[in-house]
C-alpha cells in the first residue's frame, strides 16, 4: 500500500514539474521569426531575382494586446540575396510575442527605411539613376498570421494550397521605352546609341509617396513637361537603347510626349504612348527614329504582369 502511495506521490511530482516548465515557457519572451518570399513572376525591377536584404516589419492586428503600437517599421535583415524565401534576422531587439492565446497580421515592405517617422516614405521618381532605382522599386507583404505557439511569419505565397498569398508584391509600375534608328528611313542602325542623343519624356507625375503599413502609392505632384532620362539607368545591345523607369501608378490625362534629340535635330510623339500605369505591371513600348518622324510600335507589359499597349507615329520638329 505504501509502495502504490509512493509512485502516486512521484508520478504528482512529475506531472507538476511539468506543468511548472510549460507555464515557464508561456510567460518568456517568445520572439517572431520572419520568413519572407516573393510572388510570381520571381523578379525585380533592377534585376533577375529578388535582391532586398532589409525589410521593414509591422504588426497590423493584435487584439488582446498593444503589440500593433508597440511594433511599427521593425527592421529584419538575410544575409541570403538572390533568393525566392529566406529567414530574416531583426537588425535590433525585434518583435517579441505579448499575449499567449492572440493571433497577430503582420505586414512587411521593402526597401526598409530605418528613419521613417511616420507611416509613409516621399518618393520621388525622377531618381531613375543607378543603384538609386532600387530606392524607389517599393515591394509590400501583408495578411501573414502567427502567435506566441506559432511564431513563425511567414510572408510567401500559400494560395496553391488552399491558403492566402502573403508574399511580397511590386507596387510600383514599370515603364520600358526601348529606342533604336530605322536603318532604311534615313539613319544608321547603331545611331541611336550616338553619345551625344538625348532622350526626354514628359507628362508624368513624379513626387508621391508609398505606404509602409498598406502598401498603399498617390501621386502628390504635378506632371514634369520635359524629363531628360538621358542619364537613367539603361541597356544598349543590338543596336537599341532601353530605359527601364520605375514611376508611381497613376493615370495618365494625356499620352506622354516622348522625344529623341540625334544631330541636334529633335523627333517627337505626343499621341501614343498612354499607358494605364498600374501597380505591379510594366508597360514596353519600341520607338523607331525615322527621318520623317517617330514610330511608336506595340506596346506589351512584361516582366511583372501582362498589360497592354499602343503603336504610332512621331514626327520631326
């Protein structure tokens, strides 16, 4: 009778060290783990793959605790560039988990901008330039859940298996214009990628700014009638010259007047090229110089998202 009384006591003593380490568990710190992808098509607007090494973290919804106050633009960092999904690693003490039973949304944007005071980063896209481009190249993340049980974050795309696409998206738009010479209308093919060319395209609003917390862009500025991109980030290969210009979504009230300057003579269009700049999508247009004006030839959105396009003709000046 004494032996069962004994292994009663002992199995209670176990069962109470256990419950001890468990309640030990809950009430430690339990930090977030953040994971993060990028959505189809896996690209950037500057490059092949996904190069953004910094993220800005924010708690959208806690609703037993003050973690959406207290966790605002936290910045997460990976070593891994290149890569569809890595692990993030927070650049300072990060986001710890306040309530045990909550399931907290989390949102996410890239560049991360450590001095941001408020919910919203001014942009400005006349900073085509560059390594400057990836300045202005906003992505944005948001829906992804965890708790203080689950903490892992994870910002990529479940909606192939039944759940919600959390991972990051462009919100900006893309514009490639891609110039070359028309060797049987008066030029030589290569002449478009002459040193001494310029490139202008005007009616495009510029200053905006871009939400961190909604990933939300507006426009704040009037339109730019003359934007020299001459100096933009661009490519020359087969006798073609392509500005790839990363712009706030907005609506155009009239078609862009684009321009090119070669031997100090000046061919223009100012009635084709209208795209609907909208987030996430980029827009080419091919402008062919000829000596009897510009010809505008089909515009397709590729790299980003499929959108649509226009042709026409331009004429000298």
């Amino acid at each position: 009778m004494k032996k069962v009384n004994y292994l009663f006591l002992a199995a209670a003593a176990l069962m109470l060290a256990a419950c001890n380490n468990t309640e030990d568990e809950m009430s430690g710190p339990v930090a977030a783990r953040i994971t993060a992808g990028i959505g189809a098509p896996q690209t950037r607007a500057v490059g092949s793959s996904w190069n953004m090494d910094e993220i800005g973290v924010s708690v959208t919804s806690a609703p037993n605790s003050e973690m959406e106050t207290m966790y605002r633009n936290v910045g997460y960092s990976t070593g891994a560039t290149g890569t569809v999904a890595a692990e993030f690693y927070p650049l300072s003490s990060g986001i710890f988990f306040q309530d045990a039973t909550e399931t907290v949304t989390f949102s996410a944007y890239a560049p991360y901008q450590a001095d941001l005071t408020g919910n919203t980063i001014d942009v400005n896209t006349q900073t085509n330039n560059g390594d400057s481009q990836e300045n202005i190249d906003f992505l944005f993340a948001e829906g992804a859940t965890a708790s203080r049980l689950n903490p892992t974050v994870i910002f990529t795309d479940n909606s192939t298996s039944g759940g919600a696409d959390c991972s990051f998206h462009h919100k900006m738009a893309q514009l490639n214009i891609v110039f070359q010479t028309s060797a049987t209308d008066g030029f030589a093919a290569d002449d478009i990628l002459d040193e001494n060319n310029t490139f202008n395209l005007g009616g495009l609003v510029h200053e905006g700014t871009f939400g961190v917390t909604d990933g939300g862009t507006a426009v704040t500025g009037t339109a730019v009638p003359d934007w020299n991109i001459t100096a933009c980030k661009h490519t020359d290969a087969n006798n073609r010259r392509t500005y790839s210009l990363i712009l706030l979504p907005q609506d155009l009230a009239n078609a862009l007047n684009v321009s090119v300057v070669i031997g100090g003579q000046t061919y223009s269009n100012n009635t084709n090229v209208k795209p609907n700049l909208e987030a996430g999508y980029s827009y080419t247009y091919t402008i062919t110089v000829r000596k009897t004006g510009l010809a505008v030839s089909g515009c397709t959105i590729t790299t980003w998202v499929d959108g649509t396009g226009g042709s026409g003709d331009a004429v000298m000046q």
